[in-house]
C-alpha cells in the first residue's frame, strides 16, 4: 500500500506570504483561515512506518508537528520516522527545510548532482552532519531508497527531466555543477514495489511536451504544477514583473496551459501543487476554481492523506 501525505500544497511564500495583501492573502488572514497553505512537499511510505519527503520546504517544522505520521515513535527518546528526503530541484522552497533536519538523525538525501553541488557549495547545510548520506541519483534510472538500518524500502522512483530552469537565486551566477540545464528540474514517478502502485509528482514543469504526456496517460494520480492561472499573473496583479514561464512554471489556463495539455489523457485524479498565492483558482467560489475543478482537478488542504 502507497501513502502519500501533502504536508503543503502552496509554492514559494505560502499562503498567506508575509508581506503579501493580495486577495487570497487577505482572505487567508481574516474571514477564510481554510486557504491557509504551506509551502509544497509531499511525505510517501509504502509500509506506514518508514516514510520519505519528497522536497523539504521551509515550513518542514509546522508541517511535521501537524502529521503525526511522522511524529517520533512512542517510547523512544530520540526518533523520526523519516528514512530520506527527495530533492526534485534547488528552489529555496524544495531545500530550505533540511535545515530544519539538524538534531542528528540519520536519513538520506537524493538528489541529482547538480542539487547536491548547491547544497556542497553552500556551507550552512554542513550542518547535516556525516550521519546524513547524499546520494547522487540519474534522470531515466530508478533507484529504491532505503530505511536507516540500509533495508530496501519497498518504493522505487523514477526521477526523469522536465522543462524548467535553475534556481532563481543562482540566475546570472556561474553554477557550481554544468550550467547546461540538466538536473535543475525533475519529475519523479513513485511506484509500490508490492503493489506496482504509482503516481507522478511533478511540482515544477515550464510546459507539456508529447514525451510527458504519454508518460502520463492513463496514471492513477499525478501531482502537479499549478503555481499561476495565467502566465502574466503577477503583472496584471501588480505583484511583481516575472511570468509563470520566467518563473519555469506552466499556467493553468491558456491553450499551453497544464489543464489544456493534459485533458483526454485518462489520468484517474489530478492534483494540482505548488499553488502560489497570487492564483485566483485557490478562491473556493471563483470562476477560476470551477473552471479547474470542471476538468477534473483538485486542489488540496494541507494534510490530506491518500492510500494508493
Ligand atoms: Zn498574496
């Protein structure tokens, strides 16, 4: 049986942002606390004990204590039921939280080198002292994570390249690792070894290709992209002067768009993550929300639990 748990559903800032007072930040802080969000991860276990994050936000802190999933054990002083930590790309909101994983517990990171060379090459997360294993992984080869005591864990994933771009903190800086574009944006296929169970988790994705979508024709459940409505959302709400796709994020709408491109594929649940604040979809009585949920997606709490 596959778990999965999203600890947060939003992208970058959260909902509500700090220094935000756009409509669904206001609306968060007063009369509709239920649109409050933390920033997008997703916890999977295929036993229930053992489980791994699939990217570490900065809100880690306030969504473990909100999951008693991954409370520690009853009776043991020192715990967490977390074996790893999945990196899918070196965004702020995908790494922040592993610094909130400094006590000295002993999980593994995955990552592909182009990630882990941000983490080396930024000292704080020297931090994650020698009983926190980095290990490299590949676009197009799966690998089964494994539980501390080095057992398999009974999942395996497939991490693979999607359209997206470099971190927007090393944008114009030479990069530590190539700066060709590889390994700075992957989706993952999750799949229960036991089962053959399975799901995309694909929370940055600039656009949909022909190649993606038959990959995810016909999957039980993806996970993905819906950071803007409209590629020129932040503009047209003055909120800021990038795109959805100066940002590497594909919109909702739009004939390009992530709902356009990937109807009619017989994907049994679609859920859109990595929602940001400025999207007028996360509005439960908008236009743009019925329009979303009309072709079949949802868009999560935080905390909401599925069993594959
Ligand atoms: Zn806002």
């Amino acid at each position: 049986m596959l778990r999965v748990v999203v600890l947060g559903a939003a992208a970058g800032g959260g909902v509500p942002q700090w220094n935000c007072g756009c409509p669904v930040c206001l609306a968060a802080r007063t009369e509709h606390p239920e649109l409050k969000s933390t920033q997008a991860s997703i916890a999977i276990s295929a036993d229930g004990a053992h489980w791994f994050l699939i990217n570490a936000s900065p809100d880690l802190r306030q969504q473990l204590i909100a999951t008693p999933q991954l409370h520690p054990r009853a009776g043991k002083l020192r715990h967490s039921p977390i074996s790893g930590v999945i990196l899918t790309n070196g965004e702020i909101d995908a790494i922040a939280g592993l610094l909130s994983m400094r006590e000295g517990a002993s999980f593994t990171i995955y990552a592909h080198p182009k990630v882990l060379s941000i983490l080396k090459a930024n000292s704080i997360f020297n931090v994650l002292n020698e009983k926190v294993p980095r290990q490299p992984i590949e676009e197009d080869k799966t690998f089964e994570p494994t539980l501390p005591d080095g057992s398999p864990s009974g999942i395996e994933i497939l991490p693979f390249a999607v359209p997206g771009k470099s971190a927007w903190y090393l944008e114009g800086e030479v990069h530590a690792a190539a700066d060709d574009g590889a390994g700075d944006t992957l989706g993952v296929r999750v799949r229960d070894k036991a089962t053959g169970k399975h799901f995309y988790f694909l929370a940055a994705c600039a656009a949909v290709k022909d190649d993606l979508r038959s990959r995810l024709a016909g999957a039980p459940l993806i996970f993905f992209d819906g950071t803007v409505w409209r590629d020129d959302e932040l503009i047209a709400a003055g909120l800021g002067n990038k795109t959805g796709q100066g940002m590497g994020h594909i919109a909702m709408a739009g004939d390009n768009g992530a709902i356009a491109a990937l109807a009619g594929l017989d994907i049994e649940r679609k859920i859109f993550l990595h929602i940001n604040n400025s999207n007028p979809a996360l509005l439960h009585d908008s236009a743009e929300r019925e329009i979303a949920e009309r072709a079949g997606w949802q868009i999560p709490a935080d905390g909401t639990e599925i069993v594959l």
